[in-house]
C-alpha cells in the first residue's frame, strides 16, 4: 500500500524534492552573482536580499534544495525586518519547498501560516493560492494514510485546496488552477474515490493542453498513471506514463522530481504486468538517483543549515533577551518614578486634607455664628412684630374710643374706617409674628381674615363670601398696600351695594400669571335690590367721590404696587380689578 501512495503524495505536495543536484545553471548563477555584487557596492539591503533570493532558486531548479534553502533563509533575515512584502511572503513558501518530504512537518505550517498572513495584508491572490497548496502538501505528508473519505482530516484538505483553486482562480494562473486540480486527483484517488479523481484529473488536463504548457500537462498525465497504478490497471496507466517519458525526452527536462517519479510509475507498471525484470532495471535507476553516499551529504548540509538556523534563533534569543533586559530596567524606572509620583501626591493629599478640615473647621464655626445671628434676628423680628402688632392694636383701642365719644356720625364713620384700616395692618404683624416666614405672607390666608374683619366692623358678617385666592407669597412692603386695598374696597362695598340687598355677595379673586398677580374684588349691588335711585347714586359715588379720601388711598397704594386699576360697573354689581408685578 505505501509504494501506492508514494507517487500520489508526490502529486499532493511540492514538485521540488530531496534530489541528487543536477548541473546549475550558469547563466543564472552568474545573474545572481552580478546583482550580489551590486547590493554590496550600493549598500542596498533590499537589492542583497534579491540576490540571495536569485540564488535560492538556481539551485532549486538544479535540484539542490538544502544549498537553496540556505540562501532563502539568508534573504529572509534580511527581509522579515522591513514591511510585509510579497518577496517575504514568497520566501517563507520557498523554504518550506523541499521540507514537504518530511512527515514532522511542523516548522513549515508554522511558516506557511506566516506567509499567508502576509499575502492577506498586500491582497494578493497569487501568493495566497501558492501558500495553501503549500500547506495542503505538508498536512498531507502528516497525515498520510490517517484519513478517509468521511473522516474531518480529508474534509480539512479538501478545504485547503477548494482555498487553493478560490485564490489560482482570482489571480487567473493557469499553472496554480491545474496544480489544484491535480491535488484534488490526487486526493481523492488515496480515498478510493476514482471518478472524482479521475474528472478533476480530466480538468486539468483539458486546461494544462490550452496553455500548451509540457510542464503543467505532466502533472497532469502523472496524475491519471498514478490512479490507474492505485486501481491496478496498468493497460490504462501506461499511455499516460508513454506520454510522459516523450515530453520528458523531447523538452530534454533536467528536473530531478520529473523522473524519479516517471521511473515509480515503470516500476509500479512492470510490477502489476508481471515483468519483473524490466520492474528490477527501473528500481536501479532510482536507488542509483538515490545512492547512499548523496544522502549522507544531504545529511551534511542539511546538519549545517540547521546550525546556521539555531545560531539564527540563539541570536533572535539573545536579542530577545536584552530587549527584555531593557523593558526590566525601564519598568523598574518606571515604577520608581512612579512611587515618587506616588509619595508626592499623598503628601501633597495630606496637606490638602489638613488644609480642607482647617477650612471645614472655620466653616463650622462660622456657620454656628451666623445661626446663632440668624437666630437673634429672628427673635428681633418677632419682637418687633410683637410690638408693632401690640401698638397697632393700641391705636385701635383709642381710635374706638375716641369714635364712642363722637356725636357727629360722619367723623365717627371716619373714626372708624381709620380703626379699619389699622386694624388690617395689625392682622398682617400678627400673622408674620405667627408664621416661619418673619417676612411674607400667604395671601390665602390672610386676604380672608381681613375681609371678614372688615365685613364684621360694617355689620355685614352673615353674607355670602366667595374667595378663590391662590397660595401667592408676598413680603412685608406688597402685603400691607393689599391689605388696605381690600378693606377700603370692603367698606366702599358695605356703604353702597349691600343695603337693603336682600342676598348680598362678595367675591375676591386672586391669581398669578408667570411674574403678575390679577386681583379682582366684585359686589353684586344690583338695582334688583335697591331703592329706587340708589343704583345709580353707587355709580355716582364710585365716580364723582374719586377726590375722596378713599378713593385716594386705594390709588396711593396702587401706585406703591406699581400696578394699575380699574372699576367696572354692570347689572350685577361693580368690580375692582388691580394688576402689579411681584
């Protein structure tokens, strides 16, 4: 079974392969020894870089792959530390070429990784069919004779090569699209699944005969011996092979991998037809390409390549190494710097701290001293309240005596509504020695108290009274002009629109809207309710008696207010209205 997957592992991996070296090329040679030497003169890393790369492939083509690997790994030291480039990319493939042989294939995925990455960066499609090609070859030198056709690892390199074909197929390169194809052949063929082997064989076949290309049609007509061989039909493999031998004669090919695994498809052939003899020849051709003592110098090479990568990696190590040397003393100046930094700010903190409870402290104390203050204000406040509502109350007593001793009864009604109005001022001291607020008023609760004062000292307690006042607070200097509005308006109303009203109402409205307070005082002295002629006596005195004393107070207050106002006379009785800013 392994001589049987030999030569179909061989069309699954990498054409370049271990091989005995073949004559190099001199004219190639002599080109890469011309562009070293003009690197070397200009000093050009990239130029250099170029000419290594130029070498590694003249004795790649000789088939002297360790000689090659050795200057693709000296262009790669340079290049890996510049940008990513496609000749980087390029360079970590080649490397990997003639390691697809190996089954520890490890490194080379490793590298293929790499390479991919990089194709990705620069978008190339190109690189990037070559890559996966490459790294489908070293899973499979892996994983040879592990799998089958239902098993994950056949799935996974299908998926590499379906990404192979995706990226052969964007660049339009004939030689990756039949490589794909041929490593689909070959894939199948290893699970026994012949007629997908032998169609995509047919594919790229059809292809490699359009681009006229002897190189792509022998991978090709290699594929279709090796499946033949596998399905031991040796009558059906060998035109295949014939064909091969031809353009392999014909071209005068000097490539190592072509023949060796032309001369596996003889033996294999001679083998399954019997003749031993010619199968014997066929096998002392191959073990000649393969003798002992060209191994044993591969092994030598390969052993001084691998040194030159271990200096290679002990120098990458030793670099890596002082660099971690120096990050450790930049961290530990760093974090000296920043236990200073640290130290500084705690200190500066503490000081701040003990600055700020210093100021807390003040605040304290300070704050103690103005409540303290605050709380002798008060108290001075209230007990001027106190004394100014007690005088007041004083005033009134005398005021009401002085008007029992009176025998004329318009200066005792004068008397009277002077006792009135100081009456009012004296509600007001009282509820602001009463209230918290030492210095406004609530007009819902005091508009009501002086109205039904007033009301009861005119002898019209018992009436309707109507009040919708919205809870407006007003200081000290607006609430007494208010107050005496009010009552002047009340005592105006008591003198012409309530007698002889059988149901007489009064109704006070107070609003405010935004920055103004709307103040309306309305009687219903209809004439419905009056003696004949009185309604139109009411008018008269609203409106010729406005050079009286009241009629000058209730203007005098308004004007104190800032506000303005008017009477409006109706059917249903009159109506004050007053409008001022707070």
């Amino acid at each position: 079974m392994k001589c049987l997957l030999f030569p179909l592992l061989i069309v699954l991996c990498s054409y370049s392969v271990f091989a005995q070296p073949l004559p190099v090329n001199q004219q190639r040679l002599a080109k890469a020894r011309k562009m070293e030497a003009q690197a070397i003169t200009a000093s050009d890393s990239v130029l250099l870089a170029h000419s290594y790369y130029q070498y590694g492939r003249t004795y790649s083509f000789a088939g002297d792959n360790v000689q090659a690997k050795r200057y693709y790994v000296k262009a790669l030291k340079i290049l890996e530390n510049r940008p990513a480039s496609y000749d980087l990319g390029h360079l970590y493939v080649r490397i990997c070429e003639y390691n697809n042989v190996s089954i520890d294939s490890r490194e080379d995925v490793e590298y293929l990784n790499k390479a991919i990455a990089i194709f990705k960066e620069i978008n190339s499609p190109q690189g990037l069919a070559t890559a996966y090609g490459m790294l489908q070859g070293a899973y499979g030198w892996r994983w040879v004779g592990t799998f089958t056709e239902d098993s994950p690892r056949f799935d996974s390199l299908l998926a590499i090569n379906d990404l192979e074909l995706k990226y052969a197929q964007l660049a339009r390169d004939t030689s990756f699209i039949v490589d794909a194809y041929v490593r689909y052949g070959g894939l199948y063929n290893i699970v026994h699944n012949t007629n997908a082997s032998l169609a995509n064989l047919q594919k790229a076949l059809t292809i490699a005969n359009k681009s006229q290309n002897d190189t792509l049609r022998i991978r090709s007509l290699l594929g279709f011996s090796d499946t033949y061989i596998g399905l031991r039909k040796p009558d059906q493999a060998r035109p295949y092979i014939a064909e091969v031998e031809a353009i392999y004669k014909r071209n005068n090919y000097q490539q190592f991998f072509i023949l060796r695994h032309l001369l596996y498809s003889w033996r294999d052939y001679y083998q399954q037809k019997g003749y031993w003899k010619q199968a014997f020849e066929k096998l002392n051709i191959v073990n000649q390409l393969l003798n002992d003592s060209e191994l044993a110098n591969f092994d030598k090479t390969t052993s001084i390549v691998n040194q030159e990568l271990d200096a290679q990696k002990t120098a990458l190590v030793m670099t890596a190494q002082k660099k971690e040397i120096e990050l450790t003393n930049r961290l530990v100046n760093t974090q000296r710097t920043f236990i200073i930094v640290t130290i500084t700010l705690l200190a500066g903190a503490l000081t701040l701290s003990a600055f700020f409870f210093r100021l807390y402290r003040k605040h304290q104390r300070i704050s103690k001293e103005n409540a303290l203050i605050s709380y002798k204000n008060e108290q001075l406040v209230r007990e001027q309240n106190h004394r100014v509502k007690n005088n007041l109350q004083m005033v009134s007593s005398l005021l009401n005596m002085q008007a029992r001793q009176l025998a004329d009864t318009d200066a005792r009604q004068a008397i009277l509504e002077s006792k009135l109005r100081v009456q009012a001022m004296a509600i007001i001291q009282r509820k602001l020695y009463d209230s918290t607020h030492l210095t406004t008023l609530n007009l819902a609760d005091f508009i009501p108290e002086i109205a039904e004062n007033a009301l009861a000292a005119c002898g019209f307690a018992g009436i309707t009274k109507r009040f919708d006042i919205a809870p407006i607070r007003l200081n000290v200097d607006q609430t007494i002009p208010v107050g005496l509005i009010i009552t002047e308006l009340i005592v105006n109303a008591s003198k012409y629109a309530f007698p002889n009203n059988h149901a007489p109402i009064l109704t006070i409205d107070c609003t405010q809207s935004e920055q103004t307070i709307r103040l309306q005082l309305a009687d219903n002295g209809s004439e419905d309710f009056m003696e004949e002629g009185q309604f139109g006596l009411a008018i008269r005195q609203h409106q010729q008696n406005s050079t009286s004393f009241g009629s000058q107070l209730i203007a005098l207050q308004v004007q104190q207010l800032y506000g303005t106002y008017q009477y409006k006379h109706r059917e249903s009785g009159t109506e004050f209205s007053m409008e001022f800013s707070v």
